[in-house]
C-alpha cells in the first residue's frame, strides 16, 4: 500500500526518471553548437602535391557559368591548395577553400579596410573571407551571391548581410526603418565588415551626421543626449516609433526628464469629469502631448536654452 509521502508507486518510478532523463539530455543536446551552413574547411588535405593551374581548368571550363576566375586569381593552387589528389577523385574533400591567411598575402598591404580584420567583430566570430566572397563570381567585390526572400531591393552585400544577422534585418521591417529594404542605401554605408567598431575613429554620431547634416551643430545650446549619440534616442534599423525613436513620445522623453514646474501641469480646478465632478489636483499635462511639439529644435538650438523654437 502506498504511503502518503510516496503517492508514486515505487515500480513506475523507473520510467520516470528514463523519461527525465532523456529530457535533460535532449536539452543539452539543444545546446550543442553546431557549425552554420557557410562554414567552410581551409586546412591542407594531407597527401596532396602540386599539379599546376592549367590541370584544373580541364575539368573546371566554367564556374557558375563564366571563366573559372580573373586573371589576379588565376592561380588556383595558390587559394585551394595543391591538387593532385582532387584531380584523381574529383571529390570536394581533396580540395579545400582558401584561409583568410591566404588571402590576406595579398589583399592587406596598403588597403586600409584590412588593417583592423585582425580584432574585427567578424575575425573573432570565426567569419573567414570566404563566408562573404567567392572569387570565381562577378559581383562588385566578389560578394557571394544569396537568395534572400523579402530583400530582393536590397543590393547584393545587404542581402549577404541579412543572411546571417536576421535578428536586424528583422527591423527593417517595422513602420520607420532605413530604406535599405528599398536598395536606397546599404549596411556598408554605416557599416564597415572588415573593420572594428572599437578602435575606429570617431562616433556613432559622425556616422549619422555624414548624410543627416542638418542635425550636426555645433549648437549654442546643446541637447548632451544627441551631442554623444544618437542611438540614446533612436534605433538606427528600424523602430514601431516614427522618426526612427526607440520609443514614442512622451514616454522617450519622459524616461529622462521629470516633470518639475507648472509649465507642465494644468490647474485641475472646474476640469469635469463624466460630466459631474471635478479634478481638484493638478494634471500633468506632457503625458497627454509630444514634447518636440514645444521644444522643436530637439538636437540643439542657436537662441534657446529650452530648444524651444
């Protein structure tokens, strides 16, 4: 007979802890990294010897429907390392793709944009060159072609972008969002791939102010949140709030500055209520209107220390 601190009958507790069991390790199996789609093998295949370019090309007349590569790429081997035992087996796994240190030979002296790969963003997250270019297509810069459904306006390195950071192409689809959905401008244009945000000179807001320069200053009277940056108000790919604000007025506003005087605040003295009472303490009137409709020159004003207009 079952006790009443043990209402689970002792021979059903087996298949029970089976099934925790293999809860746990279904879990822990969730969390096995495993490596993304572009992942690409850059080691030496062990055994092979070098054949010349001109062997490659009798199998590989074309890629992708063109010349295997331009000229500066011509030596085959020099990327892919050397071929004999790919030319015998024809198999992808005698070969290998070129490593960012192949690249970098000759793609670092002289070109500041790979000056700083080696502490980028990308570098530390295991992207190697090969993740964003194939030198054997004829897209501007080598950008490897993706088939991105819903961002067929974008331009080619947007597209290669928002495979692999969906969390931000996601924004671009809310109300007020940077046209690069509609291929006006593209991720390259703020940001740079191959360079590292923590070193790179300048701000966030000399990033902005290079197309928005009406908003640059310098100001007499200057609003400190939009001086340092612009993120404080808003979020650069995409918002539910116009103008590109983190949130709506007057709630942005209101997170920083307190409702302090009676600019703010109405009399509530013969306001009704359904028709019969009165409000007999003060209504803070900012929660019912948008603050810029007052303080107009929200980045910084030449004549007025409110920024109002």
């Amino acid at each position: 007979m079952m006790s009443q601190r043990d209402p689970i009958p002792r021979a059903s507790r087996r298949p029970l802890k089976i099934g925790l069991g293999l809860i746990v390790l279904l879990a822990a199996c969730a969390t096995v990294w495993v490596p993304s789609e572009n992942y690409h093998r850059t080691a030496e295949v062990a055994g092979n010897t070098a054949i010349g370019s001109k062997e490659c090309v009798t199998c590989h007349e074309d890629v992708l429907g063109h010349a295997p590569v331009a000229a500066f790429h011509a030596d085959c081997e020099s990327c892919h390392g050397d071929g004999s035992l790919h030319a015998e087996s024809e198999a992808p796994g005698d070969t290998r793709f070129p490593s960012d240190q192949d690249c970098l030979t000759c793609h670092e002296a002289g070109r500041s944009t790979h000056l700083e790969w080696a502490t980028s963003d990308h570098e530390e997250a295991g992207v190697i060159c090969s993740d964003c270019h194939n030198p054997h297509n004829r897209e501007p810069l080598h950008v490897r072609q993706v088939d991105q459904v819903g961002f067929t306006m974008a331009d080619s390195t947007s597209q290669l972008c928002s495979s692999c950071h969906a969390d931000v192409t996601s924004r671009f689809n809310l109300p007020s969002h940077h046209p690069v959905t509609e291929g006006m401008i593209g991720c390259t244009d703020c940001h740079s791939p191959h360079g590292d945000d923590k070193i790179a000179l300048g701000g966030i807001n000399q990033q902005c102010t290079s197309c928005h320069e009406d908003h640059a200053g310098p100001w007499i009277y200057e609003h400190p949140p939009a001086v340092e940056d612009c993120t404080s108000c808003h979020q650069p790919h995409g918002t539910a709030a116009n103008h590109l604000l983190a949130t709506s007025q007057p709630a942005l506003c209101l997170s920083c500055h307190s409702i302090a005087d009676e600019r703010h605040v109405l009399a509530g003295e013969g306001l009704p209520v359904d028709g019969t009472a009165a409000i007999t303490s003060p209504v803070a009137m900012a929660f019912y209107n948008r603050c810029s409709d007052c303080h107009g020159a929200i980045h910084g004003s030449f004549q007025d220390p409110h920024l109002r207009r």
